[in-house]
C-alpha cells in the first residue's frame, strides 16, 4: 500500500465523518426541538392544573424550576 492510496483512504474517512457529523447535528436540532416542544405543553399543563386548584380552593405550594 502505498503512501498515496493512505492518504487517499484517509481523506475519505475524513469526508464520510463530516457527513455523519452534520446527520448527527440535524438529528440533534431535531430532538431539541421536540425537548422544547414538550417542555412548553408541560408549562400548560401546569398552569391548567394551578389554575384548577385555585378554583376549588385548594392552596398549591410555590416553587422553582431548577435551571441548568
């Protein structure tokens, strides 16, 4: 094998885990979305369920979300 066909090899390999790196960049975005999609339909729910209690009566406890 010569030192040409190894270079050769590796600008290959270099070329096919750019693509899989910008696959893995889309997937990533993707999922983040959804993460941000859900926490916000939480955020309702939440603000539902409070506003539930608050008609019945019922005290609910204050709190913090714990940012990371």
């Amino acid at each position: 094998m010569g030192v040409t066909e190894k270079m050769w090899d590796a600008v290959a390999k270099v070329i096919r885990m750019d693509d899989k790196v910008e696959r893995l960049a889309e997937t990533v975005k993707g999922q983040q979305q959804r993460i941000e999609t859900l926490t916000e339909r939480v955020i309702r729910l939440e603000t539902a369920l409070e506003i539930a209690l608050a008609a019945r009566g019922v005290e609910t406890p204050g709190r913090q979300i714990e940012r990371q």
